[in-house]
C-alpha cells in the first residue's frame, strides 16, 4: 500500500492558506477536505492539490509530512513552481 504526502491551497481566497497532511487514498481525503469533513484546520473553505508525494511506508510519510509541515522554504518553493 502506498501512502501519500500532499499540499493542498485554498481556492478563491486572498491571502490563501496551505495544509500539509498525509494519507493512504488521496483523492478520499481531498474530498472529505473539501466536504467539511476533513482536519479541523481545512473546515469552511475549499481546497486544491498542488503537490503530492508517494511513500511506501506510513513511517516514512509521516517523517516527510512533519518535515514538510515545519520547512515553510521548502513550502513556498512548492508554491511558486505551481
């Protein structure tokens, strides 16, 4: 099984927000974001992916999602090539 790191933006708002997160069904996790349904964080707005990353163990993408959650240059590198 194949486990997902991914960076999701707001849609339509200014400034915008990102959410770094993790997950093994990346498109069931964007539409439980997008739903209300998602991370406390993601609730009341809508989002889009913009970067993902794939691991093949959980350990090893929840060391890359806490990584990429506390590097805000290597975020907004992510930001700037999309």
């Amino acid at each position: 099984m194949l486990f997902y790191v991914y960076l999701i933006k707001t849609i339509n708002r200014k400034p915008f927000k990102t959410y770094v997160g993790y997950t093994n069904n990346l498109q069931k996790r964007l539409i439980k974001h997008n739903s209300n349904k998602g991370a406390k964080a993601t609730k009341g707005y809508k989002w889009e992916l913009i970067f993902k990353k794939s691991f093949n163990t959980k350990s090893a993408a929840m060391s890359y999602e806490y990584k990429l959650k506390k590097d805000r240059k290597k975020r907004s590198s992510i930001l700037k090539s999309n």
